[in-house]
C-alpha cells in the first residue's frame, strides 16, 4: 500500500497538483468590530447567557423556544443561533438575524411558549438600512 501512496504523492507533484516551496499565506481576514457590542454587554444591566437560569422550569423554556426556532426551516443560520436566556420565567431574545421578518418571527414563537408579556426582545437585524 505504501508504495502506491509514494507513486500517487510524486504523481500529483511531477504533474502540478502540489505546489512545492514557499507555502501561500492565505489573505488576511479582517476581524469584526465588536466594540459597541461588548461596551455594551458590560452593563450591569444587560443579560447575557451565563445568566441563564439553572432552575428546571427555565431550562425546559428555552428548550421549548429553542426547539420551536430550531423546527422552522424558513430561519436562517443566525436566527437559528441566536441566544435564549430564561431566568425566573422571562425570556430574553439577543443576537444578530437577517431580517425583521425573522426577529418578528422569532419573538413570536418564544412569546408562544412564554406568554407576550414574559418576553424581552434584544435581537438586531444585521445590516439593518
């Protein structure tokens, strides 16, 4: 087996498929600007997911809306992530979605499981214009 390796390696090498030498440094990604963002989860009052309740009733509510974005396949990725904080039975929405038709959505289905008025909604559309 290990000869047939050594003849396809050098194979690919002789005919190209390899680049020898100096190895390509790919282009730099540029990193995201977070700054607001993280000023702004540095409040006192803000809530953020390690204030996410241990209590079982608080678990199974963000489970609850978490299953409920999670079968929606019309959701996008990031609306599909986005993060569900329950303490003491209300509900805090944060993170980036695509759309407001996704934030909407999103609102109404933790408000659904939750009641309208156990829900706090932080999500921001991306790009927003």
């Amino acid at each position: 087996m290990k000869p047939f390796a050594t003849v396809l390696a050098l194979s690919a090498i002789l005919l190209g498929g390899v680049s020898v030498g100096k190895a390509q440094n790919p282009p730099a990604a540029v990193e995201p600007d977070n700054t607001g963002v993280n000023a702004r989860d540095r409040s006192s009052r803000a809530v953020t997911a390690d204030q996410q309740s241990n209590a079982k009733s608080d678990i199974e509510l963000t489970r609850s809306i978490r299953r409920a974005l999670m079968d929606d396949h019309s959701l996008s990725i990031a609306a599909h992530n986005v993060k569900i904080i329950s303490e003491n039975g209300r509900v805090t929405l944060r993170g980036p979605v695509n759309t407001e038709r996704e934030k909407t959505a999103i609102a109404s289905k933790a408000q659904a499981v939750a009641g309208t008025d156990h829900v706090y909604n932080q999500l921001e559309v991306k790009n927003q214009q």
